[in-house]
C-alpha cells in the first residue's frame, strides 16, 4: 500500500565544479563503509511543497554514492490529510486543535501503514509529522530509524504537540532546521540541518536571459517592464495577499511594475484551492497581476524563468520552517526580499545578501530601493548566491545525511539481512 516513487538519476561528480572537490571528497568517504546499507525514506506525498522537492534529489544521489535507498508515499485519504493538514498549521501555531477523532484518523492510517512497510532496512528516514508514528509502532522494521522535521515547532499548539510527542521522542536521530525548533522532552539525538537546493535541477539550473525571458512572455509578462515575484503555495502563511498590497504600493511610484505570483498547488493541500481564489479576488481582475499555478502548465523551467527573469525576488511569509523557495531565489542571482521569519534569516543576511522585513510598506520601501538602484540589486544578488553555495546545495546536505547514518549504524555494524 505504500507507493514506492520513482526517482531519476544523479551524479555526484556532476556538482564537484558548483561546490568544490573537497566536499565532494568528504561525501564519498562516508558513504564508502555505507555501500549496499538500505534506506527508506517516507513521506507523505511525492507530489508539490519542499519534502518532495527535496527528495527528489537527495533519494538519486544517496542511490549515487552506494546505498540501497527507496522513497515510498504513505496510503492516506481525504479524512486523514484533512487531519494532518490540521496537525500541520496547529504544530506552526495555529490555534485550532486536532479533535479526538482527527487523532484517531491519524493513528488509524499510521497503523495501517505501518503494517505494510517492509522490514529489514538499515535506516528508516521518516519525514514530517503525517507518518510520525511508524517508529513507535513498529521498531522492529528497521535497524535505525530517523525522523526529519521540515517544519516550524518553535510555537507550537501546545496540545497538539504534546500528543504528538510521544510519538517523536524517542527517534534515535532526528533533524530539526533550526535550535528554536526542537520541541522540549525528545530523547534521541536531535541534530540541527538546514535542507538545501539541488543547483542542476531544472528549476534551478543556469538559464540564457533570452531564454527566460522567452518563457516569461509566454505568460503574458511583458519582459520590457520591471517584475516582482513570489514562488510559493497558495497559503495563508505565504502571504500572497501582503505581496499584492505590497506591490500596489510600489505601483503607486514606479506605474510600470508587474507582479508574477507563481504558487504549486499539492495534492495534500485541500486548503490550498480556497486560498488561491481568495488571492485572485484581492487581485481585483489587476492585468499587472499574473497568478500563475501548476495546472497553468506551470512546472519547473517555468518556476526557473521567472525567478531568473524578476527584477525582485520576495517571500514575504509570516512563517516558515526554512522556505526552499529562498535559496532558489537568491541561487539566480537576483536580490530578494524576506520576511524575517523562520529558516528565512538563516539564508539572507539583512542589508548585505538580500533584505528581511517585517511588514508590508517595509516590503514596499525595499522593492523600491532596488528597483531604483539596480547596482544594488546586482551586488545583494551575487552576495546571496556565494552564500547559497557554500551552506544549502544539496551535496552538504548528503554529506550531513551520511554523517548521522554512520553515527546511527555504528562502526562496523553488519548490514539487514536482504
Ligand atoms: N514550488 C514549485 N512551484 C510552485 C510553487 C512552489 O515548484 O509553483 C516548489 C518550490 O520551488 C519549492 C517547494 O515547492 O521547491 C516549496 O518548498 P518551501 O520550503 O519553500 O515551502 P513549503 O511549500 O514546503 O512550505
């Protein structure tokens, strides 16, 4: 019942010119007493938000390096993601509360998923609450097991964590992006790492002027004026609303800007589809407006042309556990705006890699600044890149992944039986 998802081919040689021999190096080095071990990754959807993203890349090149490794998608239907939709904005603060029979879907379906993993892995890698509860549930399945939090717990529904915490505390190694987010009372070793980007992605490979440009007009952009941007879902916490009152200020002075909202719809998000025709009626039938989505043909290269194509780049969310969305921005080159939350600030460094603000004439001021001084823009933009390469490609990414693994497995332990 669990899917297994097909991934694609990596090679690590592929990014030794982008991040540098010697990390490259350190990463075949760990992986080299890890050869054949077998690793599960699960996760709740194979399709839109940044798990997916990330796993798309990271499953090929974990494959790359010599391990035995499968990315599966949990069984679930509409009751149970409408449950840990629910978990998930009440773990980020929301304050409604999961009822007990939200929690007794959730178990339900953990059960049921639990029981149709396979066993005999060396490492079982469960990613975000949805299917938390696999390890409690069912230890014998695997020789090490790891959970990866890609969200925000530092305020936390205090219910809401506090069931949930059973379940997660006792993970031998888990992964939280940030110090502030890791609950009080885990047990296992919590282990503070940033997700990354995969920079030869097509989303985020190196694309000509001309080409971007090309695409862009394609969606009725016209690529002679300036353009804003946002990539993200359609999400209260995104604040696609801040960014269009944001931008009608900047209209107010530069007449000629457009706004380019580009937001995946995923297939867990049965909350995004109201908030996207909410975001269109705060439009207001604007023509300089562009919402643009995933069913609007909407896919990769897209996301890549017009990030590429943007005089500013802006994620101007009012929560974020670190936001993906950051480093493929500043990873074009271009200067991007922030709001001055979550992973946000880990990535942008005020006034020197890209700008952090906190409301939506700050968002404004800034846009403007940049739009008025295009050098500036330039040198934010190439600062931010530099930083993007050092701290959140992929390949560290891989190499603190195999690091905990070693850690997890223990010298000299012996393989799960095939
Ligand atoms: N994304 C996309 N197309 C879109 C909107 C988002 O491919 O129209 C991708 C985005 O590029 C990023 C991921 O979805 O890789 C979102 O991850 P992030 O951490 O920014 O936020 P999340 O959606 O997980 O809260």
């Amino acid at each position: 019942m669990l899917q297994p998802v097909a991934i694609g081919s990596k090679l690590l040689s592929d990014y030794t010119h982008i991040v540098g021999r010697d990390l490259i190096e350190e990463v075949r080095e760990l992986a080299a007493p890890l050869e054949g071990r077998k690793v599960v990754h699960v996760s709740a959807t194979a399709f839109g938000g940044g798990v997916s993203e990330i796993l798309y890349t990271l499953v090929p090149l974990m494959k790359d390096v010599g391990l035995d490794v499968e990315w599966q998608v949990i069984y679930g239907r509409e009751e149970f993601f409408n449950a840990t939709k629910l978990m998930h904005n009440a773990l980020q603060g929301a304050p409604e509360d999961l009822t007990e029979e939200h929690w007794a879907t959730w178990r339900h379906y953990n059960e049921m998923n639990a029981r149709e993993l396979a066993s005999g892995w060396d490492v079982a890698l469960i990613h975000d609450p949805q299917p938390a509860a696999m390890y409690h549930l069912v230890p014998e399945k695997a020789k090490g097991w790891v959970w990866r939090c890609h969200i925000d717990l530092s305020t936390p529904n205090p219910d809401t964590i506090g069931q949930l915490l059973p379940y997660i505390r006792d993970y031998p190694q888990s992964l939280f992006h940030m110090p502030a987010y890791v609950p009080g009372g885990m047990s296992g070793t919590v282990n503070i790492v940033p997700p990354a980007i995969d920079p030869l992605a097509p989303k985020n490979m190196a694309l000509s002027p001309e080409d971007a440009s090309y695409v862009c007009a394609q969606f009725g952009i016209d690529v002679d004026r300036p353009m804003i941007c946002q990539v993200s879902r359609f999400d209260p916490w995104k604040d696609p609303l801040g960014v269009i009152d944001a931008y009608r200020l900047v209209k107010e002075e530069i007449a000629s800007v457009q706004l380019a909202l580009v937001g995946s719809m995923a297939s867990d998000d049965p909350e995004g589809w109201d908030y996207f025709n909410a975001t269109i009626a705060h439009a207001d039938g604007d023509p300089d407006i562009h919402i643009l989505n995933n069913f609007n043909n909407v896919g990769a290269i897209e996301v890549n042309a017009f990030q590429s194509q943007s005089d500013v780049l802006i994620q101007k969310s009012t929560r974020e556990g670190f936001g993906l969305t950051v480093s493929e921005a500043i990873w074009k080159g271009r200067p991007f705006i922030g709001g001055n939350v979550g992973g946000i600030p880990l990535q942008v460094e005020d006034g020197v890699s890209g700008f952090l603000v906190d409301s939506v004439e700050m968002c404004a001021q800034r846009t403007l600044e940049i739009l008025r001084d295009p050098e500036l823009g330039k040198q934010l933009g190439r600062r931010g890149k530099e930083h993007v390469r050092k701290e959140f490609l992929t390949p560290r990414y891989l190499r603190d992944y195999l690091r905990i693994f070693t850690e997890l497995l223990g010298e000299g332990s012996q393989p799960a039986a095939a």
